[in-house]
C-alpha cells in the first residue's frame, strides 16, 4: 500500500513486478484469490484518489474496476487492468500541490532513516532543492528540514510515554545517530531532555491528563 499511497511510478511498478511475477511462479494459485485481492486494492487506490483529490476518484467507481477484475480471464488480463489503473492514477498530476504531498508522505514514511536529508527528498521527488524547499515552505508553512525534525519529535514522544525503550533506541527509531544528538534536539523542542520528560510522564503528565508542549503544529496539506 505504501508505494500507492506515495504514487510514486517507479516503487509502484517495482511492487508490481514482484507482486505478478510471484503469481506467475505460482500457477496453482485460485483465480477467485487473486480477483478479491485486486479488488481491495481498486478500494485502497480510490480511498487515496479521493483523499488527495485526484480525477482517478471521479472517472473510476468501484463497480467499474471490480467488473474488470472478475471479467479478466486469466492472470495476464488482470496484470493488464491492474497495471492500466495504476497508468490512469499516476497520470493525474496535480502540480506544485502533488510534489508538497509527494514530500510529506515520504517524510513520514522515512523519517526514521537517519541519512534522510533535502537531497535524498530532491532526489525522490525529481526537482532540485532550490525549487522544492521554497514551494514547501510556501505551502506547509514551515521549512522542511523543520517539519522533518517535528515528525522525528512527535514520534520520539510517543515512544518515551508508551514504551521503555532506551534513549539510544529511540534515537536510532527517530532519525538520530546517537542519544546525545537526539537529547539535544528533544530538550530545543520540548525544553526538557527526554530523560525529563519521560521521568514527568511516569508521575503525571498524561496519567493525570495534564498537556505537555508539543512542536509547532504546520499548516495542514492533507497529506495523509
């Protein structure tokens, strides 16, 4: 789901190949199987189609894409529609606004590598960083160094209140190479080391229902 999601061409295609050619290799497979199969993925590509306001939503139903998949004969005529969806859902390219979703979904999706930077983000998005992190900041309202950091911060939180993992555990689960690094990043956020804030949460904070600072919340995109 995640390539989809993404809509990247090159990841989706890439899951595609893996995905038909397991299929091919396993001719015993039902064909019912593999129709219920793609029409969940046909339900999963319009929910992302209608959230990101993609014309896919609107010139596809999901009458008309199960039909396809249980008229197709065999598994090369379900290869075929699959692959002649995906064509149509990519071609629906929304500009500027796509390559900012394109950006926070893959943020999202990747913010705990830690050698995650603007040129890794170039890189996937196909335009170079002096025209994304301008068109970024313009449309999210943060820059997106900023809001790869405050996704590192959130999700650093949610594992110091809900787990006992270490601080080098965390760190590395974030983003960060070290705990003295990530501690340095945490404390600018939430103006407490993450020892602190963890050591708080256990007598209070969220046992008690009382709300801590968080980092900045920027502008939405709907990007999720």
């Amino acid at each position: 789901e995640q390539p989809i999601a993404e809509l990247n061409a090159k990841s989706v295609n890439a899951m595609l190949d893996t995905l038909f050619a397991g299929l091919h290799a396993k001719p015993g497979t039902p064909v019912m199987n593999i129709r219920n199969y793609f029409c969940k993925v046909a339900d999963h590509m319009l929910r992302i189609s209608a959230a990101d306001h993609l014309e896919f939503h609107h010139t596809h139903s999901s009458g008309e894409l199960y039909r396809a998949v249980w008229e197709a004969k065999n598994l090369d005529e379900i290869e075929s529609t699959v692959r002649g969806w995906i064509r149509d859902m990519l071609a629906c390219d929304y500009g500027d606004e796509r390559v900012v979703r394109l950006m926070i979904a893959y943020i999202r999706h990747h913010y705990m590598e830690s050698t995650l930077d603007l040129r890794t983000i170039s890189d996937y998005v196909g335009y170079s960083t002096s025209y994304i992190c301008p068109l970024f900041k313009k449309t999210v309202g943060v820059t997106i160094n900023r809001f790869l950091t405050d996704t590192r911060m959130e999700n650093a939180r949610r594992l110091l209140e809900s787990t006992e993992d270490s601080l080098e555990q965390i760190a590395r689960a974030c983003g960060y190479a070290n705990a003295k690094y990530f501690g340095r990043a945490f404390k600018a956020a939430f103006k407490q080391s993450p020892g602190e804030y963890r050591q708080q949460g256990a007598h209070h904070g969220d046992r008690d229902g009382t709300e801590r600072e968080k980092p900045a919340e920027p502008a939405s995109v709907d990007a999720e």
